[in-house]
C-alpha cells in the first residue's frame, strides 16, 4: 500500500502547489474537510483527468482570476489580425484611475499591449486591463458582452463577468470547473501566453514589481498563472505546474489566507 501512495504520489506530484493538495492522496471525507478553501479542482493537463475537486461547482466572485479572460480575448485580437503586441494602447482617465491593483499607468499614455498584457498577468493592474477593454472592444460595457459570449461558447456555464478587472461587482461569479475549462482553452488557444505569466518581475516606469503569485521561483516546477483577491471571495488562485511530461493545473477559490 505505501509503495501504491508513494507511486500515485509522484505521478501527481501535489507538492508542485502547496501542501493542501497533498490531501488528495487522503480519503474523500478527510480531504473535504481539510482543504483550507471554498472550492478547488486540480487537473492533469496532458490527459484532461481531474485529480481531485472540493466543490467545484460552488460559485464565488472571480476576483482578479477575471483578468484571464481578459487576456484571452486581447491575445484572440492579436492572433486574428486586429492588433498587434506592439500596438500602442490610449490610457484613458477612466482606466488610470480605477484603483485597486495597479501598473501604474497616467492618463494619456500610449502602453505597447505586450506591456499591458505585462502587467495584468505580473501585478494584476486593473488599469492595464480597463485600458485594454475600450481598445479591444471598443468601450468596456461592449468587451464586458465579448467576455461573457466567450463564457458560453466556452461552456463556462456558472460565470457572469461584470467588468474586465474583477473589482467587485454584483452577479459576477464563477466556479473552480469553470476557471479550470477557461484556463484550458486560453493554454491551448495561445500557449505563449505563458511567457506573460511566468514573469516573476516587471519593469515599468523605473518600479520593479514581484508577481502576485508567490510559488513562483519558491516551488520546483511552478510556471505561472494567475491570483486574486477580494474580500467577498477570499484568496484565488490557478497555478501550472510541470516535471517531466506530466503538466498539473490547480484551481483554488475562496482560500482564508495567502
């Protein structure tokens, strides 16, 4: 039996996220009632086989996790022509003073998208994703209805975006499953994305910001993605993570602590 756990173990490779998922290898019951988070799914990239899920279906605020599909639909832009990575994005008073996480932008600026793109994955800044929304889609409510008819060709069919930030807004939600088939479709759709969201700094404007996601360049294997944060949904968080040929996603939602 321990030789089973120990090769199911290294199969999975849990410890690639945090010491939670590690519960997976436990009975049902024990990892249901361990698992410090709202709702989680952890899910065998390569095979599509989910591993483990808590209450995958739960629906909670998507918190800056929304930014991913913000991403998605600016890097879609791009593959069809309409804009480019060097295209330079207006910043429009409305867009540099959002609040909330911040690239730092000003009112008037002309951002490149990659740079953008940049700091939306890197320090989560609304500013960037608010500028790319009106350039994207014209003006926001217009790339709102973009991201919530990519929701449902996608099937994502327990979340509702609000806005392209993820700032809390009321009927915006989404699920542990939803985010884990979102991410999926964004990796395979525009699998260098990734160079966005592996950036453990960023530069702009003479400040050198960290990623928000913290496993990077601390846990073996960890590639990227995304975390949020709001007080109605708690920590949010998708990670990747790769050893070998084997390619882990993690989607953790409503977590009590960092």
């Amino acid at each position: 039996m321990r030789r089973y756990l120990r090769r199911f173990s290294a199969r999975c490779f849990g410890w690639l996220l945090f010491p939670a998922l590690c519960l997976a290898l436990l009975p049902a019951t024990a990892a249901a009632s361990g698992l410090p988070a709202r709702s989680a799914i952890l899910v065998n990239l390569g095979t599509g086989r989910v591993l483990y899920e808590k209450n995958a279906d739960a629906a909670i605020p998507p918190a800056s996790l929304t930014k991913i599909m913000t991403m998605y639909l600016a890097l879609d832009a791009v593959q069809a022509k309409r804009l480019r990575l060097d295209t330079k994005i207006p910043v429009r008073s409305g867009a540099a003073a959002v609040g909330g996480s911040s690239m730092h932008l000003r009112a008037g600026d002309r951002v490149p998208l990659v740079r953008l793109l940049a700091g939306m994955a890197v320090v989560s800044g609304n500013d960037a994703a608010m500028a790319v929304a009106a350039k994207v889609g014209g003006d926001t409510r217009a790339f709102v209805r973009q991201m919530n008819g990519k929701a449902r060709r996608l099937g994502l069919t327990r979340t509702s975006f609000k806005n392209p930030t993820g700032l809390p807004a009321p009927g915006q939600k989404t699920s542990a499953r939803d985010m884990m088939r979102l991410c999926q479709a964004y990796l395979k759709a525009h699998p260098r994305a990734m160079r966005f969201h592996g950036m453990r700094y960023f530069l702009h404007r003479g400040m050198t910001m960290r990623n928000t996601n913290a496993l990077l360049g601390t846990m073996a294997g960890v590639n990227g993605l995304k975390t949020g944060w709001t007080v109605a949904s708690g920590y949010n968080l998708v990670v990747t993570a790769t050893r070998g040929k084997t390619r882990l996603l993690a989607v953790v939602l409503g977590a009590s602590s960092r």
